[in-house]
C-alpha cells in the first residue's frame, strides 16, 4: 500500500471509474448491462426483486487505523448481501457509491474495491453501477444491492406464529469481541511504532469482525430441506433488537433459553479476560450477520438435524413478552441494547 | 423551521425512520414491500429494470447557506428519476440513505424529507426503503432509483448512427447561472444579518437551480409520437461533456450549431451581466437534467413538431471528431470541461 500511489484528481472521476471497473465481467443472467450508461439494467421475469441499500460512514462505522481498505470493502458488500439471504433471497448485483476524500489515492481505491470484487466474485454477483465523488471528511460507502427470490420463497419479519419455534445459525457475540479486542489493541498501540498487537488464540474474533461471511450456505440448505421459515432476519444489530423486531412484526412475545444460545469458546475466553457479561454480549453484540428464523413447531426433528443451525427457543402469545430464560429458570425481560447508530 | 427543534438521538433510528416514513402510501403495482423489512420488494414481470444511485455530500453538491432543506430532498430525489428517464423508462422506486452530523434536527429531517416526499408524489415514485445513520460532519444524501421500462423501448447511449440529428429539451446553461447568481448573494450577504437578495427579473435561474424537473413530459411525448430516440443521455455534467459520452459510446462524431443552441433570455442577461461567455455557460454549465437524444435522419420534421424540443446539430463518421460551429462558420472542437467532482 505504500508504494506507488496515485493522486485521484491526476485520473478525474472518469478515469478512476475506468481503472476501478474496466476489467468488470457480468456473471448473472439477470444482469443486462452494468457501469457505463445512466442506469444498470436488469431482468427479472420469474421472481420478484430484492432491493437493500447501506451507507457506512468512517468514524462511525470503521476505523481505518485497524481495518485494511480490502477487507472493509469486502464487509461494506457481504453486509448488503446478508440482507437479501435475510429475506432467503439470492443477490445478484451491486451499485457503489463512494464520497473520497483526499487524503485517499487511486491505490487506496483500488484496495477498498479489491475487497469489493472479491465478495462479488465468491458470492456470484455483478457490479453494475454506482457513483463516486469527494467528500470534505473521510470516507462514506454506499452500497445498494439487489436481489431475487421466488414469490413463494421470500421471507417477511411479519410471518411467525406464536407457537414456532426459533433458529440462528452460527454463533453469536464473537464480532463483537473482536471489535473490544481491535479497540484495545489500538489503544495500547498508540504512538508506538512497529507495534504488533496480540492476537494469538483469538483469531476467530478478529476474523468475525473484519471478514464477516453472509449465510448463503443457509439459505441454499434450507431450500434443499424444502424449509420456508416463517420469519427471517439477519443479526446485524444483536440478537435481542433481531427478536424484538420479528415478534413485534409477528405479533408474537418470545422465549430464547439461555443455555441455548451457540458461544464459540474465543468469544467466551475473551470475555472473561475483559470481565464482561458473556450472554450480554452474545445477545446485544451485532455485526455477526448470522441468520435468525423461525419455524413451526413440527419440524422440530427436522431443522435440529441442519448443520450449523441452533434451536434457541419459541415464539409466545404476544402478551407473554419477549423474555430471555436463563440457567436457573428465571424470566428476564429481553430490551434492544443493539447498537444505536445515531446515539452520538 | 426555526420553531420547536427535537434533538435526534431521542428518537433513536428507529423512532426517526417511524416518524419520517410511518405515513408513506405504495401507489405502484410492482411495489409488493416498502420499508420495515430486511429488503423492499419488487415485482417485473413485462419490463426490464433499471437501475441508478447518486450520491451528494453537503460542501461538494450542495451549501445549505442558500439551499432550503426541502428543496434539497426535492432535487436529490428529481436528478435520480433524471437519470431513468434518461433511459426512456420511468422511475418506479426509490430508497434513500442519509448520514446526518450533530447539528441537525428532527425537524430539518422532516423538511429534507418532505422535499423527497413531493417530489415522489408528483412523479408517481414509491420510497420502499433506505438507511438512516450518524456522519462526523455534514450530511451525505444516497438515493437509489429502481425504474422500468419495455425491453424493446430502453434506450442506450451507444445506439446513435453518424447520420442521426441531435436533438435537446428546453433550454440549457439556466442551473449555471442561477448558481453563480446564488454564489454571488451569498459574498454579498457574508456577516450582514436580515440580508435580501436581489433575485427579481432572475427568479428562472434560481427555480432551475434550487427545484429542477426531470422531463418525464419529453419521455411521455417520445412515447406518444411513436418516436423510440437512437441515443439518450440527460445533461447533468454539461451539454458538450454528455455529447461527448454518446459519441464514445456510439462511434461517432457530432456537428453541434451555436445558433441552435437553446437558451432563456434570462439566462443570456445574467450572462452579459457577469461577463461571461454565454455559449461557454450553456455548453458546460450542467444541472439543467434536460434529455440529450438522437434520432435517424427522416424523422426531422416528425421531431421538430414536437414541443420543447430542438435539433441541434447531426452526429457525423468519427473521423471529423465532436465540434461546435460557431455563427459565423468556424468549427471549434469540444472538450468536456463539465463539472469534475474529483478535481478538488
């Protein structure tokens, strides 16, 4: 990264589009036509189209001092993707935007979409468009992502009934250790050349928060299994704003059983070793862009066998409430602490 | 606006987006689900889908010294319905993604939005979705548009042959002036309170600037003449940068007419009143979002009838380049010198 580099305003907005797309292939029959003319232009006659969009915004979202540009343009992509597999939908094309502001190169660019490219490529989807321009403060992304589903495939928040049961895949809280771990490490590595953090044992963690995967895996094993969910979201802002988010679209309370909740043993290790409350942060972490569905209570035996997949407890009656059981039994009231992106 | 203020972070994000959105009507067929969801869906079955994003930063695109908040949301929104139109589709869809610093409120929010609102009920566009977060200074505004059209009626800018005529809806270099017009109240104003700008005999300029109009009307009129243009492109950065485009995408060169060019007597004052030259504003001045299409030769007088829209010049065999001929003959070649979001 530091060598050559590239002033932008030597390539203009042209120019830089170019070298960033000119090597684009369009993989997905839905895609007609990609960069290069006012719009993108798509096909879809079959299924009915997904259309999510997000703005990451530096400072508040990542913090260039310990997040390579590569590996944030390749979360900036797979978070949007995950919104799509969140309605068990497939994505197929992406828009980029992005606010630049000086102290950026074409190298540096040329990084963040590197990162970009390479989720396309993994996950089979077309980047088609976009928008770039400057910015008087650091960096803004904003990606728009669109996808298909058949109609009798998609999957809503408002579908559970109170009586299914409820699913996550993966586990949960390790994104969010692995940010404490980033921050701590950036904190004890400030104004020290040639620091080298202490991530050892912990890699998972790191891998979580910086690399995040979207559960296509899950989407496609579902559909094998011939499972509709019922409801679907994907956690991106913590198990507990996910549940009340689906019971409130649903009209259903909830019970998730504390000893049910799937932990990797870093997450717990790390923890302990920074004295914090593990279900806390299994249940309000965020970023682990797992998948959290329900289904009805008879395909108990069914959904249990899924690799990767977790029973964790029941939709209720909506007066009962959403409340997290823990290991001795009691009802604790389950309250959004997700991360409130416009809190400060 | 200046009345009760409502500070943001007590509304939270989800509370902001109920309060802006919670009274939001879906008036398109294929608009199956708007906001509240993972994804907003979409149905296509006859038409292809179009698709197009921009973004806009406060200090790059837009100074809210002298731009109101509502028309803001009211040009962020037009200049993507532009952008379908300039495809020869119509916008259906759009979400919008904003980054908000500090300094605004609830209600400067609610103004932004009821410019974003409006202008998508006169133009007949669902807002289906959108990301709402905090920025570490200024606002950044995402809009993402979702159009259709026919397959066999979308129009690219590589279609023009070298014996197609140019043609341009209404007139050009107006949004230019009007901004040099805001630009110089503004000097005049810097410190002085209860300052009143002087915009009478202007008010055009300003309108053109401040509240421009996507030319669905042209894109309607096409269509009922039967009229399917060869080439089109919207004028955004500039006449000669946009003719430029279609000329690369095409294969072609261009004869554009000094005499032809489409100009408002107000804009042609405001030009003589500063000094400037008035062909170099109208060829370069961007912001106008009038259409920029091509059709085959034998449809002159077929086009000519057409109100609002005038023929400008021919494209030509590559070889004699993109020039402009100037009244008394001389053949000046055109360079794109529209506005470069990167160059500073």
């Amino acid at each position: 990264m530091e060598e050559k580099q590239t002033e932008i305003a030597s390539l203009g907005e042209f120019g830089l589009i170019d070298r960033l797309t000119g090597d684009l292939k369009l993989v997905n029959s839905s895609s007609l036509r990609g960069v290069g003319d006012d719009c993108a232009v798509m096909e879809y006659r079959d299924t009915d189209v997904l259309v999510s969009t997000d703005l990451l915004v530096e400072g508040v979202h990542f913090d260039l001092t310990y997040v390579p540009l590569k590996h944030l343009g390749y979360k900036a992509a797979v978070v949007n993707f995950s919104d799509i597999y969140a309605m068990n939908g497939h994505p197929r094309q992406i828009t980029v935007s992005l606010a630049i502001s000086k102290r950026f190169t074409v190298e540096h660019i040329e990084a963040l979409y590197s990162g970009i490219k390479l989720a396309c490529e993994i996950y089979g989807v077309d980047l088609v468009g976009g928008d770039t321009t400057s910015s008087r403060a650091g960096l803004v992304i904003s990606i728009t992502c669109i996808g298909d589903a058949p109609k009798d495939r998609i999957v809503y928040r408002s579908g559970a009934k109170d009586t299914d049961l409820i699913c996550v895949s993966g586990d949960l809280g390790a994104a969010y250790m692995g940010l404490q771990l980033l921050e701590r490490e950036k904190v004890a590595s400030a104004g020290q050349k040639d620091f080298q953090p202490m991530f050892d044992g912990k890699e998972y963690l790191i891998e979580r928060q910086l690399k995040p995967e979207a559960r296509r895996d899950i989407v496609e094993e579902l559909e094998k299994a011939g499972i509709v969910p019922t409801s679907m979201m994907d956690i991106s802002d913590g198990l507990s704003s996910e549940l009340m988010h689906i019971c409130k679209a649903s009209g259903t309370g909830c019970r998730v059983y504390e000893d049910r909740i799937p932990i990797d043993y870093q997450t717990a290790l790390m923890a302990e070793e920074l004295n914090m409350n593990l279900v806390t942060a299994a249940m309000n972490g965020g970023e682990d862009y797992e998948l959290l569905f329900t289904v009805p209570l008879h395909m108990h035996e069914q959904v249990s066998k899924l690799p990767g997949i977790k029973v964790i407890g029941n939709m209720t009656k909506p007066e009962l409430g959403c409340c997290l059981v823990t290991r001795d039994g009691t009802e604790m009231p389950i309250r959004a602490q997700g991360w409130n992106p416009l809190a400060d």
